[in-house]
C-alpha cells in the first residue's frame, strides 16, 4: 500500500498559492485591456478577443491536466501550471515595461 507524504497544512499552503496565482494571471489582463484598447487603438471585438483568451485556454487545458492528475498525481501538473501562469505574467509585465505605450501597435497583436 503506498503511503502518502505530506500534511493538509502542505496542502492548504500550496492550493492558496495555485489559486492566488492563476487567478492573478487571468485577472491582470482585464485592468490592462482599457489601456492597450486606448494605446493600440483597438476595436470592441479585438478587446473582447484580448480578455477572453487567458480564460478560454485556462478553460480548456483543465481537460487535460485533470487527465494528467488522475494519472501521475497533482505535483508535477500543479508545478506546470504555477510556472505556466508565472510566465504569462513575466510576459504581461515585459510587454508593459518595454513596449507600453510608444511602441505598442496593433501589428504587436496579429489577429
């Protein structure tokens, strides 16, 4: 029988953390679609198109990692997804530092 590791307040600690996280990620791009709508000129769709793309892939890759989690456990998909979400933040954050607002232009968002 395999024994499990680890205690609820390891659990408790590390579900805080995944939550605060990921949800950071996905609510950062509403506050900062008003500002790239005025910089990059762009239309209501395109805005639409901007927000709801962080959620809709969140949506979806819960199909497969839950598919990931029942079989290897929750670690390894828990780590892809904390360090997936830190990077989309680290890539918000670069194109606000670097690109925001003179060089921030629709051919920076191809649709």
């Amino acid at each position: 029988m395999n024994r499990i590791q680890g205690s609820p307040r390891v659990a408790l600690w590390s579900a805080t953390l995944g939550f605060f996280v990921g949800f950071a990620a996905v609510a950062l791009f509403g506050p900062s679609a008003n500002r790239f709508q005025e910089v990059m000129g762009m239309g209501p769709l395109a805005l639409g198109f901007l927000v709801a793309v962080p959620a809709l892939s969140g949506s979806l890759l819960r199909i497969p990692f839950a598919a990931w989690v029942d079989t290897s456990g929750g670690r390894k998909p828990f780590l892809w997804l904390l360090s997936l979400s830190l990077a989309g933040m680290m890539g918000l954050t670069l194109v606000v530092r670097f690109l925001y607002p003179a060089h921030l232009t629709m051919s920076s968002y191809p649709l």
